[in-house]
C-alpha cells in the first residue's frame, strides 16, 4: 500500500502562485510515476500532469502548460506541483496519485482562485 498526503491548496487571487506537495508513504519501492488530477465543483475528474519516478520525464495538459511545474524529490518519497500564473478556472479540489503495480489516491487539497 502506498499512501499519500496532499498539502498546500488554499485561496489564492488570479495570477497568484501556490505550490502543492504529496508525501508518499508505505511501500513507496518500484513506483513508476506520480502526478495530479483535479476536479473542478460539477466536473469530471481531469488530468494536469505526471512525472516518471525514475526518469523525471513530465507531462502536462494544455490548459496547465507553460503555467504549471511539476516535480519530485525522491529522497524526500515528496512530489510537488508549483502553479503560477492562477486562473479562476484552475479552481478546484487537486488530487495526488502514484502508480506503482498499481494506482493510489490522496484524498485532495482544495484550490481557490478568486477573481
């Protein structure tokens, strides 16, 4: 089992930055990549990135290019996800998963983009 903590979501105004964290815990061997979903209020689930655990290859969305910068500090079992440049539409709950033989959840941090 692998678990993960979100932290670092809160209310930030438009053009604004945050950073988000997820701490990996438990059987954190072999994982193969991390990354963030988000799920804006009545909206599906979507993809904003991912990151190989070994390699560091990334991948983002496009609406998120350019603005959002994934990362991970292995010795640290941490991944982080700096947002800048803040949309209103970038508002939601954001949630960590790793991928290991197979996929874990965080439980989300919320993101508020006020106008």
């Amino acid at each position: 089992q692998v678990q993960l903590v979100e932290s670092g979501g809160g209310l930030v105004q438009a053009g604004g930055s945050l950073r988000l964290s997820c701490a990996a815990s438990g059987l954190t061997s072999n994982l193969r990549n991390m990354g963030w979903f988000r799920q804006a209020p009545g909206k599906e689930r979507e993809f904003v990135a991912t990151i190989g655990w070994d390699d560091g290859d990334t991948r983002y969305a496009d609406a998120v290019k350019g603005r959002f910068t994934i990362s991970r500090d292995n010795a640290k079992n941490t991944m982080y996800l700096q947002m800048n440049s803040l949309k209103s539409e970038d508002t939601a709950v954001y949630y960590c998963y790793a991928k290991r033989y197979a996929n874990y959840w965080g439980k989300g941090t919320l993101v508020t983009v006020s106008a």
